[in-house]
C-alpha cells in the first residue's frame, strides 16, 4: 500500500463517516468510513516505516588507488652545429 493509497483510504472514509447522511438497512455506513480510516492511517505508517529508511540510505564507496604511474616521454637526442661558436661578447 503507498502513501497516496491511504491518503484515498482516509478521504473515502471521512466522507463515509462525516459527510454522509442516509441508511442502509443491515449497513453502518459510517463504521465502514471509521474501518476506511483505520485502515489507511495503518497504511500510511506501515508505508512510512518500512520504505522511508531505504529511499535516506546513502552508500558511499572508497577505493584506494595505488601510485598512478607517470606518463613516460621519449626524448631523442638532437644535435645542433652552430657555425660560430658562442663568446661571451654581446655585440
């Protein structure tokens, strides 16, 4: 039974119990509008405390995670031939 069904259990009870005026014969239509919501305040709690503590569960997982290995780069070795050599002279 879900919330909204035992809102609708507690509405049809209520018009039965308050809102309704008239006699069936071998029928209190007003103890059925009290069992109606009877049954849907039962409803309402028995939904409240067995689905609500599941929806608020948070689970959180943690992994440890070893040395993250470093991108290896490729150096080549390159030459240059300067034609002149480097003085120390700024011209």
């Amino acid at each position: 039974m879900g919330i909204g069904f035992s809102i609708l259990l507690l509405a049809v009870g209520a018009v039965l119990t308050f809102a309704l005026d008239f006699q069936v014969v071998g029928v209190d239509i007003q103890v059925i509008g009290w069992i109606l919501m009877a049954a849907g305040v039962l409803g309402l709690i028995l939904t409240l405390v067995v689905f609500m503590p599941r929806r608020r569960q948070v689970v959180t997982e943690t992994h440890t995670v070893g040395a993250v290995p470093q991108a290896q780069t490729t150096r080549t070795m390159s030459s240059t031939v300067d034609d002149q050599p480097t003085t120390g002279e700024i011209r």
